[in-house]
C-alpha cells in the first residue's frame, strides 16, 4: 500500500524517469527514439533472411514462429539486465536525496514495456503481413503482459537490490540469462522436447509465458490457463518477496554505493 | 469566468483541509529517540570474495565508528532549532537520518510532514538538461507533481535571477549560477520542514542575504528548521533552540544564546 502512496506522491519524477530512461538510450544517435522501431524491424529482417534460407526446418512460417516468441522474451531480457543496474547507476542522487527508491527498478521495467509495446505494433504487422493473421484470442494479450510485469517487477526489486552489495550478481545474471534462453521454448518449439523433460522446463516461469504469447499470436489457440496461473502466483510471491527484500535493502543504499 | 471560481473554491478547500492536517499533528515536527548509528569502517574495501577471505581474521574487531551514541531530540512545528559542534561531532549525518537518506542501527526517528534536504543542493541536476528542464526534475525528486511546478517556476526563476540564461544547459552555468538555480528550487518546493547544511555560502552578499531573508520568511509561516552552522551569528539570529553535539552525543541542549556562549567559552 504504501508503494502505492509513494508512487502516486513521486508520478512525476516516474514520468521524467521513464521518458529519460527512453530518450537516453538513443542518446546520441542521429535517429534517435525512431530505433526502437527500427531495433525489432532489423532483427525480423535478419530472422527472416537465416532461417528459411540456411537454417531449414520444419516448422511453417518460422520466422514468425521465432519473433512471436523472442520479443517477448528480449523484453523480459533487456528489464532484467538494466535493473540490476539501475540503483548503482543512481547511485550520486541516493546518496544526496531521499525519494522512494522503489522508482529507479519500476520505471527500468516501465521504459522497457513501452519498448516492448511498439516492437508488438510491428509484430502485429506482420504478423499480418506474412499470412499468419491475427485473431480474437490477441485479446488476451493484456493478460499474458500482466503477468509478465508482475513477475518483472518481483525480479527487479531483488536483483536491483542485491547487485548493490555484491556486483557480482550482474554477471551471474548475464549467464543465467543466456543459459535460460535456451531453456525456454523460444527457437524450439515445446513438441522437441523429449517427454521426459518436458515437466522440467515448466520449471521456468519464462516457458508459459512465452508459450502463452505464441498460441495467442502464432497458434491461435487458448493458452495453458492452469500453467499461466500458477505462474501468476508464483510472479506474485516473487512480487511480495522482492519487495520486502528491498525494504530491507535499500536502508543500506547510500552507505554502500 | 468558471474556472477562476473553481480554482478558487478548490484552493480554499485545499487550504481548509491543511488547516485541519496542520492542528491534526501540532505536536511534533521531528522525533529523534535514541538513535545510535555507526559506520563501518572501509580502509581498503575488501570487496571480492578472495579478499574477504584472506582478511578475514584482520577485518574483525573494532572497525566500525560510533558516530551517533544514544540521541534525543523532539522538535516541535514552526521551531527552528540549530544543530552546533565542532568537525566530526555528528551533525551532518543527523541530518542525513533525519532525510532519511540513510538509517539508524537503532532507536527511531520520527518525521511529520514533508522534508526538503538544503544538505546537497543541485543532487540529480542534469549537466545537458535546460535549467528549466532541470528545475522540474530536481523538483520531481522532492516529490512535487508537474502542475505544482508549473505553479512555482516563475518564482523559482525569479528567486534564482536567472531568467536570461534558463534555458541553456546547465554545464554552462557557473558554480555560482549553479547554487543559485538549486537553491531557489530546494526552497520553493511548499515543504513543512527544512534542513540545512551550511549551504549559505551560495553567491554573493546580495544573494546570501536575499536567502537569509526567504529563511525568515518561511520561519514566519510556520515551517519547522533544522540548521548546521559554525556560524554562531547566523545561529543567534535564526534560532529558537541549539543541539550542542560533541562526539556523538548530545552535550547541551537549550536556548540558542545560552549554548552557543557556553560552546564558544569550550571552543571559541
């Protein structure tokens, strides 16, 4: 609750940072915020190119199989490397100024949905475009990018956090992330999965997500309600347990950075 | 014609509703109750595993600093009290505690109402930004919403004499351009309570006066300040009260001419 509070009391310095997050990742560049779009397009043109082209398989329409999976998963990827960042980058105006320090990992996570949010108007094109199409089930969208938030905020409260005592952490996070790429179900689909394995890679909160995103876009099926909720609930323990660990945490912010 | 009316009437309920906050806590403005905080040590910040390791048995022992030993202080709204002693007694991490910057390792500070730190003044100040870009985002981290901004930045550029040069980037501006802009936001952000860290240094004489005279003037409404000085001057003139802090204690606490003559008989 009192997040809630401090959030709504300290909306502005949330706006200024999110914009500044946004802006100052092009910063410098001649086209600026416009690489955003740019970003995703490249990548889908360089997919595009590879697999039907030198990586052949079985899978039709792979390009698009591939996208409709890895923007999401770059989404939770660039959050989580730029959150456990996030409070020592910071660290000059902690040391000087009180504010809820909660805002710095929230508007890194924020920034990176707004990312996220134009990479999917592409996705939408062409998904459009490529003859796959779109249908009622990309309502449920919204769902599936609730849930993902939840559980992105949970992880960025504990990894914005504990990065400040041990840097360490940064790099863990980096080979933990690519060691997870694979184990999520994202140039592979679930079915190559040996049965026997199969329980474990649920083991991932990334896996029904992911999966969640591609029967809404590239399936259009329902997706695993029952796996999405247990990671709902799983993200909102995450949720509760960052949180309080930051709390405890963030007490010691100035004295270590 | 309607909107000024409404403008109006939503003023006057605000100022009502502030009223009642204000006769709601009174009481106090700040509650230091036995606070201890001591900081540890880094001589050479053992900071990978391996150094850890291998100073393991070095490191044990006596390498934290008391800074702080067992402080009490209340501080009623509208007083303005002055924290005095000499280098290295506590005052500023005091502060620092009662910004909530950082915390104590024990006892509890309690603090009503909304603070504004004149401890680091131009914190988060953006060298590329605008001064008027830079006003807003050093105004956002004290907590103030855009339309509250929007209503003061006239003054906060006029307060900083600085209207010709507001919108060029800050890297331009001289260090004492730099205080100014800073402190003209720090003071105009409608905080209850102030703290400030011997911060009126800033510019020149006609500057430092106008600053002194805004003090006075904030004091006159009723707003609670806390004020480190070595300057018994600026204590006698400003201060109900004076904290005395010698070595993390407190040593003497009082009416401001009564302390500051016993401090300069010690330390004078």
């Amino acid at each position: 609750m009192k997040l809630i509070k401090d959030l709504y009391q300290y909306r502005e310095l949330l706006k200024t940072n999110i914009k500044k997050e946004i802006r100052g990742k092009y910063k410098g560049a001649w086209l600026g915020v416009l690489w955003s779009f740019l970003n995703p397009l490249l990548m889908l043109a360089v997919y595009a190119i590879i697999f039907p082209l030198i990586l052949k398989n079985d899978i039709p329409h792979y390009t698009m199989f591939l996208f409709t999976a890895m923007m999401p998963w770059n989404f939770f990827t660039s959050t989580v490397n730029g959150c456990s960042y996030s409070i020592i980058a910071s660290g000059n105006i902690i040391k000087k100024v009180y504010f809820p320090r909660e805002i710095l990992p929230i508007s890194i996570v924020l920034s990176n949905t707004v990312n996220f949010l134009i990479t999917c108007i592409i996705m939408v094109v062409f998904l459009l475009l490529s003859g796959v199409g779109i249908t009622p089930y990309i309502l449920l969208f919204p769902v599936i990018l609730i849930i993902q938030e939840v559980l992105l905020f949970g992880i960025s409260f504990i990894l914005s956090a504990v990065t400040v005592y041990a840097r360490d952490v940064e790099h863990i996070v980096n080979v933990g992330l690519m060691a997870l790429f694979y184990g999520t179900p994202i140039v592979y689909s679930l079915s190559m999965i040996p049965i026997e394995f199969r329980k474990f890679i649920f083991l991932n909160p990334m896996t029904s997500i992911i999966e969640g995103y591609r029967s809404i876009l590239f399936y259009h099926t329902w997706p695993n309600f029952m796996h999405l909720g247990i990671v709902f609930i799983v993200s909102i323990l995450i949720f509760i347990v960052g949180l309080f660990i930051f709390r405890k945490l963030e007490k010691g912010f100035a004295e270590e950075l | 014609m309607y909107q000024s009316f409404l403008q109006f009437y939503m003023n006057f309920a605000i100022m009502t509703l502030e009223g009642v906050a204000m006769k709601k806590t009174n009481e106090l403005a700040i509650e230091v109750s036995h606070v201890y905080k001591t900081f540890k040590q880094y001589y050479d910040k053992a900071n990978t595993l391996k150094e850890k390791l291998l100073f393991f048995k070095k490191r044990s022992g006596n390498d934290c600093l008391k800074i702080l030993n067992d402080i009490n202080i209340t501080i009623s709204k509208g007083e303005s009290v002055a924290l005095i002693g000499t280098n290295g007694s506590g005052k500023s991490t005091l502060l620092k505690l009662m910004t909530k910057i950082i915390y104590p390792n024990s006892g509890k500070i309690i603090v009503n109402g909304k603070v504004a730190s004149l401890l680091e003044l131009g914190a988060g100040f953006h060298p590329d930004f605008s001064g008027r870009e830079n006003i807003y985002f050093n105004a956002s981290i004290f907590g103030m919403t855009k339309q509250q901004i929007d209503n003061r930045i006239d003054d906060i550029i006029a307060f900083s004499e600085l209207e010709d040069f507001i919108d060029n980037p800050v890297r331009t501006y001289s260090s004492g351009m730099y205080m100014r802009l800073a402190f003209a936001v720090a003071i105009n952000v409608s905080a209850d309570i102030l703290l400030i860290d011997e911060i009126l240094a800033v510019g020149d004489q006609h500057f430092q006066e106008k600053c002194f005279a805004k003090i006075k003037q904030l004091k006159k409404e009723g707003k609670t300040i806390v004020f480190v000085s070595h300057s018994m001057e600026q204590v006698n003139e400003f201060c109900d009260r004076a904290v005395w802090l010698y070595k993390g204690s407190v040593k003497k606490i009082g009416a401001t001419k009564e302390v500051c003559d016993e401090y300069l008989k010690v330390c004078g």
